[in-house]
C-alpha cells in the first residue's frame, strides 16, 4: 500500500538500482533501466524484483 512504501522510503529501505530512494514522489524514467530494459528494485532486505520494460 502507499503508506507502507512511505513508511520504507522514510526509513531508506526502497532502492532503486542499488541507489537509495529518498523521494516519494519518484518515478522511474528511461534513464534508470540499464542496457536491457530493467530496474532493480528492493525493498527491505528480502524482497528484490527485476522489472522489465516493453515498447
């Protein structure tokens, strides 16, 4: 939930590429996606996911 993401954002647990998140406002743009089209993301330490994307 949103508040949930706050809470983790505040509290430096979301990184995007490896790169803490400090805005919650923060939008993943073309220019975060490596060579291949993905984002790593990770929230706390055990949940990681690796977004793709397409078009």
């Amino acid at each position: 939930a949103r508040g949930g993401a706050g809470r983790l954002i505040k509290g430096g647990g979301i990184q995007l590429n490896d790169a803490k998140v400090t805005d919650e406002g923060a939008t993943v743009t073309a220019a975060d996606l490596t060579n291949d089209g993905a984002a790593k993301l990770t929230a706390g330490k055990k949940r990681h996911a690796l977004v793709r994307a397409e078009g």
